[in-house]
C-alpha cells in the first residue's frame, strides 16, 4: 500500500481558498490571514493542529497553533510582514497525552482506580522528554517519574491533572503520524497602496497655459500641491502615447476629425511612436520622469494606462502584420461590437501563431514604464485579452518588482471581473457607478465583502469616469454629486473620480447616452478648477476623515445598520482594537430631509448600554453624548446630505479629554 | 513558455465536485448527473462546451452539448447506465463562426455593407467542411461557395443567416484551442437499493420455537413471508458470530452475567471462531447460506452486521496481539469511553505497526461474507476506525462487487458522518431519531437535500434502533409510533426499524435513558408478532405505498409546504416526469386534531389553476376533488395522523378515468 494507513486526522472545508488553491488570496501588509478548516480524527481522541506559513523567499515553516471553534472548526491566523508571495498550509495530528489527560480526569472524578494509567501518563511524558529541549526533557522527566513512581497516588494525580504538564508535553507531540493538508495555497501581499487609495484622473494635455493648446508636463506639475493638498494620493492619466492620425476620431466621437482635433488618447501610436513613446506635445521622456518625481514629493503616486491596442498607424502594424486579423479584401480588422465601429483602434489579435513574442513585447512595455519611474497602472478593457495572458504577465512583473498595483478597467460581467481579480490585479473598477438605491448598494456590498470575492477582489469606486457620465448625475443636482461622493469615499477604501468633470459638477451629456457632451476623449478642455461651484472643499473634507481614520482605509470590515427609512443607508466600520468606529448615515434623498431610527450594536462596539459615549461629527466637526443603542437621525440635504460620526468608546474618553472640551 | 497561451476559455465553479475532486458523488443507475460550471471566455465572443463523461472501463468519452443558464453558468446532464464509477469532465472553446453569425445578424440589421463578411465566413465553413464526414462535408461546402461567389448577396445573406449552417458549423468545430477543466470528476454508480430501501432489524437467536433459547436460521426461515408482505426488502441482523465468554454483560448490560445469558452479539469471538464464523446455536454456516437464499426469494436481503472489534476470548487476540493496546500491566486495553467502560470488547489498534496486515484481514473478512452471498453490510461504529481504512476498504470491495452496499452506523458529529459519506459508504445512519418538531424536520432535510451533503450522504431514517429508544416513543401513545413510522418512511427513500420493539410499541425504557429495558442485546426475547396491539397493518400500508409511488422512493426530491399550524409537516414530491406527485401532510401533535392551510406549487406540479384534478389519499383508499392552489387539511390523529395524496394532473385524468369513477 502507498499510503500511511495511521493516519487519522483529516483536514478539509479550508477557508480562504480560491479554486481548490489556484489562486492566491490578496492581502497587504500586516493584514491578517485568518484561516479556518474542518479538522477531525476517528475516534474520540483529542487532537491538535497547525497553521504552517512562509514567505516564498525563506525555506522554513512558521508555525501557529490553532484554536478549536465548534463543529470541528479551527482557526488560527498570521500577520504577512512583506511584500511579495505567502504560502500557508495545514498540518494535524492525535494528540494522545492530551487525550490521556482528558480521560484520567474524568476516572478520577468517577473514583476509579488509575494506577496503570499512571504508568502509560509516564510513559508518554518520556517520549515527549526525548523530543524536547534540555531544560523540558528534564522537567517532563521529572514528571514522569513521579508518575511512575508514587506510591500513594496523591502526588501523581496533582501532576496527572496539571494543565502546564500537558501543555508542556503538547509543545513536543509526537508527529510522526500527522496529517498535512495536501496543498499549499498562496498569499499576494500588496504595499498598503493596494488596499487605500484615493484616484485623481485627468487629461494632462488639458491644462495648459493656452486654451485649446497640448498642455506639456511641465504645466501640469503646478497642478501637484494642490491635488495633494485635496488629499489624493494617484494621478492617473489616460494613455500619454503618440495618437494616430489615421481615422482619428473627431469631437463627440465623429468619424471625421478636423485639422488640430488631438484625436483619442487610447488610439495609440503613430509614426512618431507607439506605447514606449511619449505624445511629443507633452514633452520629452525626461520631463515625464521629472514630473514623477515631483509627484512622489508631494505624496503622489502617477498611475499609467496600459492599452494593449494601436492605432492603425502604430509601428507594431507594420513591425508585426502577424499580431493583427487581416480580411480577405487586404485590410486589417478594426474594433468592433457590432454594429458599433472603433475605426480609430485595431484589436491584438491574442490567437496570433506568434504569440509569445507578442507576450513579451507588452511585458517590455510594462518593463519600460516601471523603468521609468511608474508603480501604478491602469489597465484598459483587460477583459478583451485573454484571462492566461494577465497571469503570466502580472506574474513576471511581481518577481521583480512586487509592489506594482493594477487596477482592472473591467466593466463587464461578474464573473468575469472575479476572474480578472484571480488571476492578479490588485483593484478593479465596480457596478458601484450604477448602483442607486439602499438595497442595491447593501447588496452589492454584502457580495464584495461577505462571500468569497472579498479575499481576491478589491473594489475601487468611481462616481464617473470619462466614459461614463451616469444618469443621476446628469439628472441631479449639487447634492447627487456629494452623495456619490461619500457613497464612493466611505464605503470603498478604494475610490477615485475622473476630477475636473466631477469637483465642477460637469453633467452636460450626449442625448439619451451616458457619454459626456464635448467629452474630453477627444478635445482639450480648459477647466476652471477655481469656480466658486467646484466640490473642491467637501471633497477635501471628506479625504482627509479618510486618512485620519483607519476604519475607513478597509472594504471589508463594512457592517451595515437596520435604518427604518429606505433613503437613510447607515453602516459601522472599525478598525481590528476597536480603537477607531466611523459610523456613516447617508440621505440619498437629494431633495428632502429624511429622518430613521436605528439601533447600535453596542457589544461588538464593547460600549457599556449604561454610560454615554462620545460622538464626534467629523464633516460639521460637532460633538455629543450619546446613551444606549436606540438613536434617531435627521439628515437634511442642504445642509450636508451625509453625516459621519466618530465614536469614541468610554475607555478613550479621559484620554481624549481635551479633544471634546 | 509551457502554457498555450491561446486557449482563452476558462472552466470554473464545477458542480457537484466534491473536495476538489478528491471524492466521488453519488448516483444510482438511471439517476441522472447535473453537472453545472462557469464557462466564460475573455472578449465578446460566442463559446461552446460539452460536458464529456464515460464508465471507467471504457476508454473513450461521450460529449452532451452544454446549455447556457445565465450570469455565465452552463449545464449539461448525462445518465449513468450501469454499477459502478464513472468520471466526468468539461471542454469549452471559442466558437468562431457561431460569433460570425452573430455579428453579420447585426451588421445586416444595421444595413452595413457584408461583403468581406461572407468571404470571411466562407472561409470558416470550408474549415469546418474538412473535419466534417463526407456527405455535412459537401453541405458545408456548398454554403462556403455560395458566401463566395454570389454577386447580388441575396442567396448569401440567406445562408449567412439561416440557423441550420450555425447549427451544421458547430458540430465540426476546431478544438485546436479548446480548454479541457483541469480535472476528472468521479460518479460511484449504485444499485437501486442504495436509495430505495425498506430495513428490517431483528436479533434471529429471539425467534426460536422455544422461549429462552437459541432459535436457528432456520428457525428464522418461517419469518421470511410475513417479512416480505410486510413489504420489507432488506433484513438486518446484529452480528451472527460466536460471542466472547470472558466478562459477558448480564441482562440489562450487567458486568456479572448468570449461567444461561447469551451475551451481547457484538462482543465477537470465542474458542468457537471469531468473524468468519457463525454462532453454533445458530446452525453451521451452510443453513446461513440457505436462509440467504430463501430470503432472496422473498426478494428480501441479508445485511449483516460488520463490527470490527473483539471479546477477549477472539482468536485474534492470541494470533495478533500486535493488533490491540496492552497496557504496562500486561493487560489488553478494554473499549471505553471514560468514565464508561466496555469490559467484553477490545478495540482493534489501528495504529499498530503491522496495519497492513490488519487492514487485509479485515478486507478477508468482508470478502468471506460476500461469498456467502451476502451484498449489504451494516458497518458498526465506523467512526471509530481511520477514514483511510473505509476508503481503501469500499474501493477494494467495489473493483470486484461494485453492487455491494455498506450503511455507516455512525451517530456521531455532522462533519465525521459526511466524511464516512464522503470515503464511500453507501448509506447512513441520520439524527432523525433525536429531531421532533417540524421546524428541527424542515432544517435538517434541507441540510440534507439542498446542499452539497445530497451529493454524497444518503440518509436512512430509523425510528428506533437496539441501542435508542428515543424519548417520545417512552412517552407517547400508540399515534406517536404511527408518526414516527409515517415520518421515517415518507421524508427519507431509505428507512428501517428494530422491528420486533417497534412494531409492537415496546416503551419500557432504563429510567432516565434512551435503552430498552430488558434490552435483546443482553437477552433471548420472545415476541408475540401477533399481538393485536400490533402495527403490522399500518406498517404494511405505508411500505405498499412507498413501493407504489416512485416519488417516495427519493429524499433530494422533497419540497415543503407553508402550512400554517407548526404541528402539520406538509410537503410533496414527485418524480421527474411529474407522473407521480405525492402530498403528504403529517399530524406531529400525537393527541388532538390539527386543521391548517397551505398553497400548492401549481406551475410547479404543472396542474392548471382553474380546472379540477383528483387527489387520491392512499391510506384511507378514498378520493376528491380539488381546485386551485389554497386549500385547508383537517388531520384527527386518532383516525390517522398523516394523510397522503397522489394528485393526478389533469392529463393523466381520461387514462386513470376508471381509478376514481
């Protein structure tokens, strides 16, 4: 026979574990990794069991000892410390002193004789002797001979039921027969970036000194204090590649572009360049890194877009003829859904016969821009290349430089999103740009953070982007725009806004579409950043309560509250001590004032029902007391459609004395 | 790069699928296997997948075109068709011309101009023709000239468009790029008697023509008609072997037993042989192998009792002492569960160093029995032998006797039992006997029948057993019996009884507990099964039902009903074809009239809302008319406390017209 036939422990239901183990769960790090698995012998043996874990760099398992939940549950959990690849498995086995000491205490208590068991106590705490270091084998030793050799019994029974006996012995088991969980399963672990961050994105050639003109790098980088200044932390830029001429797109997405149209950013390539080349009016290469640079200076991270399609000028169309679908008639195959025409972006053809070379071209350019200072990308349509690409790709690049985020521009269906996040990006757009209502977004909350997708997919919300000028924004007013905003900044740790469009309220769309009027895909605009209508303030209100309070740099610790009116969504999030509780009322009632009743959960906030608590309203940066767990709200949209709440549990309150007085 | 980097369909979320894989699900010959996966591809494009199965004595697999349900999932179903294991698996592709198809449909809805379209798909059909046989071949390729040559694109479009070329294209597709699921699924294929089985437990030494001594199998003989009437199909019995003199219990588990006490048939072995011998006061195994026989022509079956474990006096004790635990005293280690203990039976040691040898003796012993004639055993405790060993144990036995069925007598925690389920046992032993109200009814069954349990664990649902006599059948009347028969042999497809208590009422109990008092374990027994007190009638009805109604002899089948009074359990089942629906509706409350009302799934049961159909209830014989979906039920538990209807759709009504007139 092949196997070990005495061994009895079996270990099953591990969680997490994404695909039977083919994909690696996300986390950052120093977030915890809580593991749990069903894990039980025949018999009625006690036994005991482990968590083994290891940064893929080292050789050696670490081990944590797991804890019995109920129903043959155990967990236990470890701290990833590093950036980079975790591994963790699972290893139990019959823990018979324990099960000797379990059973010796149920004999003495019915008053039955236990000399020979003695002896077999004896004889399991040598074996454990000899598997231990000098200073317990001598104390476990020692034990045993009093095991072995009192003769009234009164001695050996006190050694008998002592818990340090057995849990000493327990530090040194007998694995000889122990079960290990036939898979190692894999942990990513991100810079915090990953899981908190707050996106800018904008055209960089609309701000220039000239209206209508290319704006350079240089004019963009006046632009840095005060993006950093509202509390962002990553630029992001559409593609910043030469642009073809060829079937250039004109304003409103026409088919026929005038004379000084700029054309479509992610119709890249042309004859001066393709997706390693900088568009030549933005400036050169260096001023690019130089922007970088100074971006870092002020805390700003510049995310690139990765758009792995050409313009029909692109040099790969003639380098590569192979990586594009020719027609019979000669001409090469544009995007399309039918029967809508991308004439200005032709598809790589992934089936292509060389496609490892097309592979590692687009590594290179990925290479390229990390070479360049880049830490963040954008990808653009992931979903339209194949899943086994991303994989490897993002595989390749984390081998050398672990901590690149990629966020995944994947508006399609769920299941297809989920795999995305499987196969490595680290963030990836939502449905949140099209959720409405309470129930909807408690839903949709409830699938990211309380089922499988929560370990692999990391949401980034978005109240626009500038492909998508959502219907309530086009219909609503002033306090739409702020709901979204607090939707988007409170319940993701991840968000973003495509920003000029956004802080200044632009919700002039194309009839009947979601796409923005005279969008900015295709003209330069020339924002005025300082109207007196811009969001600029309550937006830099609402980033700095974000970085100010952990509980609001995670997804997944969200706990919503029954609300007795369907326009009031409320929810609690808190750091892991407790230390930080944010609670989040937000009126999506653009137009009335809306007032619920709802009830804290007090006992897992561990705030005595009989003592009041502060509660601090960051946005109005009001204070009150507040008793018990029965609260009434009122919230009137004029004045601020949402409010947040920082409570403050009464252990805080001498501590933090000063900070309510 | 290893991978083939084109393959850009992903297989994911199989179900069922076990463990990942590591264990088979359950079916019986005819039962049909559902298999359902997300299938999805990156981009817009069509796919297709097949669902590709075989009997693991073949080698080539059989293909059942995948549906497509929604949200990316897709389902196929295959049917077993003999004893035995069968594998599944999954292969999906891009479907090029199907997205040709699609894609030319909206083109020409739009009015665009198709005529490289056509060349295009030309060119896939001609493909398409060359993995076709001869005579799609030439069909295919007429189409191909046609999108080529015609001028005017009339005849062309025709083709292009007409669903017959979809459909012919589809079933000769390039599979160059296909992905295979990375795994092959098991199907452990049963006879029908692992889900329909009606158990009959009794001790055969309490039936002798003398009271007080032994009978023999052939006094056993006699009872073998009235068994069969009653409509039993499987006969149980306790172990059959010689029993251990040292420290035989007494009557009423005595650890003094008098002259005379026959012992419990589980403490195995003797002087006389040990588990492949027959008790001698039996008769020699030559009258077990006719009794077996004469059972078979009652179409009843023997199942016997397999209890690895031995009295002190087995031969094995002597021959393998290596193969149970002596302690420092030198003596064997009883069975115990501290503080009780079991002083006439010695555990076996499944971690001795010999193992192997243990494991093939064991195996020897399963083996000798078949060749008895024997194809069910009834495994005692399994819990408390490795996993490991019943898995190797079944599959050893199934590569020879793939119709052999084996029931887990494991009354033990939720995850061991589904483990045993899981490592191959056929049937189990359930918590059916300890759940009393109709909610503790309704929750178990739908943990039983609409999780992943259904896959793998078939519950059989005893009443009564030797070693439990539960609290309500102590303290109930003459009605909580017929519930709990009702209950047992209507919710699950597989059920037993200890007979001879059971249908005689006995009640008497040890005060305080759940054993029989004067327990047959301990003692010969004389029943009187003629008593007029008997449920032999009742019992005989509900087992003619059961055997009439192919709806009942299922348990993943059941749906309940919302009836307002939590004392009446209403549910229904029918089978696939609708052509047998059963309502049953059930009285818990043993002592006063229950009425309550219900709605009838009528879309479900396809029955039309607004005409009559005739529900026949099958324990009185007596039949009406219904209408629509709400109805009332009045249930006297003192006539009978369950009704149980068979509706007839309307469009089985002119054939079953003589049934009712």
């Amino acid at each position: 026979m092949q196997i070990e036939g005495r061994k009895r422990v079996v270990i099953e239901g591990v969680k997490p574990e994404i695909n039977g183990g083919l994909f690696a769960i996300k986390r950052i790090v120093n977030e915890p990794v809580k593991v749990e698995a069903d894990i039980f012998s025949d018999g009625h043996e006690e036994i005991a069991a482990i968590l083994m874990y290891r940064n893929s760099k080292d050789q050696e398992w670490r081990e944590v000892p797991m804890s019995f939940l109920l129903n043959d549950r155990w967990t236990a959990t470890f701290i990833p410390l590093e950036v980079g690849e975790y591994l963790y498995t699972l290893q139990a086995w019959v823990d018979h002193f324990k099960t000797w000491q379990k059973d010796i205490r149920k004999k003495i208590d019915a008053g039955q004789d236990v000399s020979v068991d003695l002896r077999i106590g004896a004889d399991f705490l040598k074996r454990a002797a000899e598997r231990a270091p000098s200073k317990e084998s001598a104390q476990l030793k020692k034990w045993a001979e009093i095991l072995n050799t009192d003769d009234d019994q009164a001695g050996s029974r006190i050694v008998a039921l002592n818990p340090e006996v057995g849990e000493t012995a327990s530090r040194y088991p007998d694995k000889n027969l122990s079960t290990f969980y036939h898979k190692e399963l894999m942990v990513h672990v991100d810079r915090k970036k990953a899981k908190f961050s707050t996106w800018y994105e904008i055209f960089p050639r609309s701000f220039g000194k000239t209206s209508g003109k290319y704006a350079t790098f240089k004019d963009c980088e006046k632009l840095l204090p005060r993006i950093a200044e509202m509390g962002f932390d990553v630029l992001y830029f559409p593609p910043i590649h030469p642009i073809g001429q060829k079937n250039r797109k004109g304003k409103n997405n026409s088919t026929i572009s005038k004379p000084g149209d700029p054309g479509s950013p992610w119709a890249i390539g042309s004859a001066e360049g393709g997706h390693k080349s900088v568009h030549p009016e933005l400036g050169p290469i260096t001023d690019f890194k130089r922007f970088t640079k100074k971006a870092i200076e002020n805390q700003i991270e510049i995310a690139l877009d990765l758009a792995f399609q050409c313009s029909p000028d692109h040099p790969y169309v003639k380098e590569h003829p192979e990586w594009f679908k020719w027609r019979p008639d000669g001409t090469v195959q544009y995007a399309e859904n039918p029967p809508k025409k991308y004439q200005d972006v032709l598809p790589v053809n992934f089936e292509t016969e060389n496609w490892q070379e097309l592979w590692e071209e687009l590594k290179s350019v990925v290479f390229f821009w990390i070479e360049q200072g880049v830490r963040i990308f954008r990808i653009d349509n992931p979903h339209t290349k194949p899943f086994a690409f991303w994989e490897w790709l993002i595989i390749e690049v984390r081998k050398e430089y672990p901590d690149i985020i990629f966020l995944s521009e994947a508006f399609t269906r769920p299941k297809v999103m989920y795999r995305l996040a499987k196969v490595g990006f680290s963030q990836s757009y939502t449905y949140f740009t099209w959720r409405n209502t309470k129930w909807e977004f408690m839903d949709y909350m409830n699938e990211l953070t309380r089922t499988e997708v929560k370990e692999v997919f990391r949401p980034n919300f978005w109240p626009n982007t500038p492909d998508i000028l959502p219907e309530h924004l086009q219909f609503g007013n002033r306090n739409t725009f702020i709901i979204r905003l607090m939707l988007a900044a409170t319940l993701s740790s991840n968000y973003g806004m495509y920003a000029p469009a956004f802080e200044l309220m632009e919700n002039r769309a194309v009839d009947g579409k979601e796409e923005y009027l005279n969008s900015e895909k295709y003209e330069i605009k020339n924002w005025n950043l300082n109207s007196p209508d811009s969001l600029q303030k309550i937006i830099t209100t609402i980033n700095r309560i974000r970085h100010e309070n952990t509980a609001l740099q995670d997804t997944n610790n969200i706990d919503f509250l029954n609300i007795d009116n369907e326009h009031l969504l409320g929810f609690i999030k808190t750091d892991e001590e407790l230390s930080n509780i944010i609670l989040v009322v937000i009126n999506m009632d653009s137009y009335s004032h809306q007032a619920g009743r709802f009830a804290l959960p007090l006992d897992k906030l561990e705030i005595p029902q009989r003592e009041s608590f502060l509660a601090h309203e960051l946005i109005s940066d009001t204070r009150l007391f507040w008793q018990g767990k029965n609260h009434s709200i009122m919230i009137d949209p004029d004045k601020m459609p949402a409010k947040i709440f920082r409570l403050y549990r009464r252990i805080r309150r001498e501590k933090d004395f000063d900070y309510f007085m």
